[in-house]
C-alpha cells in the first residue's frame, strides 16, 4: 500500500515531533515512532478504526492524545490530519472536498 500524506498532516506530524522534542529530548522521536506504528496498524487492518464519516476513518495512538484522520482509495493510504484530539479534531474537513469525505 502506498502513503501519502497531505501536506498539513505532514506539517502537523513534523511540528509534533518537534514540540515534544523541545519537551524531552528523544519524546518527539518515540512520538514519530507511535505515529509510525499506527500507520502499520492502519495498513494490517484498514477496516478496523472508527468511521467518523462515509468514508473517512481515525486511528488513534496509544501514548500520545493524536489521531491519524484517513482513507484508503484503491491501494493508497491518504493521511489527512495527525491531529491533536483535544484540539478542534473537526478541522481535517477543510481539508478534502466534502464528497469525499
């Protein structure tokens, strides 16, 4: 399956890293580590996160309060958002056309 990020969620994923590494050194890299563990969750088991609407999906990480918001189109993984859950978690529907959400 190919990954593709959109560009806020990348930005969202980098600036994440970066904070909790201005927190603790190393936590932003044991952050980036969860993200990438849930990205194999996500691709082990695409169907199994929580619908949030018709087509869109959130997987949420074990340690940090973030989600990864996405949808699988054919064989691809469309990160939308990796985003705070505390944090206006509706804003990723900005983010694509509302059909294809």
């Amino acid at each position: 399956m190919n990954i593709q990020f959109l560009e806020p969620a990348q930005a969202e994923f980098t600036d994440a890293v970066n904070y909790y590494n201005a927190q603790n050194e190393g936590l932003g890299f044991e952050f980036s580590d969860e993200i990438q563990a849930a990205i194999v969750r996500i691709i082990e088991y695409p169907e199994a996160w929580s619908l949030i609407s018709k087509r869109t999906r959130r997987c949420r990480t074990k340690r940090f309060p973030y989600g990864i918001i996405y949808q699988v189109r054919d064989n691809n993984l469309l990160i939308i958002a990796v985003i705070h859950l505390h944090r206006e978690p509706q804003s990723w529907k900005k983010r694509i056309p509302k059909r294809q959400q």
